[in-house]
C-alpha cells in the first residue's frame, strides 16, 4: 500500500511542478476554448499548482503510516 501511495503523491507533485512549469498548457484549458489565457488565469494556475504540489506532499506523510504498522 505504501508504494502506490508514494506513486500516486509523485504523480501528483509532477502535476503541480508542471502546472507551475506550463500555465498556459492544454492541459489546464476548457474544452473548445481557443483564446489565449489571460495574465489572471495563468497566475491562478500556478497557484493551483503550488497547492497541488502540498496535497502530494501531504500523501506521501500520510502514507508513511504503512511503513510502521
């Protein structure tokens, strides 16, 4: 259980590192939105990175657990 919890809190810091990387990505777009994101949107991106890459964090210590028990 401890591996794909570390598994999944990588993945999900990756997520976040590239949300900070490449705000203006596909990737963090509605569907069938072609305009350019505005300067407001990107800044929010990466903040929802930021948080992203805490919660993967908060995973991998949580999941810490399984390894005592």
């Amino acid at each position: 259980m401890f591996i794909f919890n570390l598994l999944l809190g990588s993945a999900v810091i990756a997520l976040g590192i590239f949300a900070i990387k490449h705000p203006d990505s596909w990737w963090f777009r509605n569907l069938f939105d072609d305009r350019e994101p505005s300067d407001l949107l990107i800044s929010y991106t990466k903040f929802a990175g930021k948080i992203t890459i805490g919660i993967g964090a908060f995973i991998i210590l949580i999941s810490t657990q399984y390894v005592f028990i």
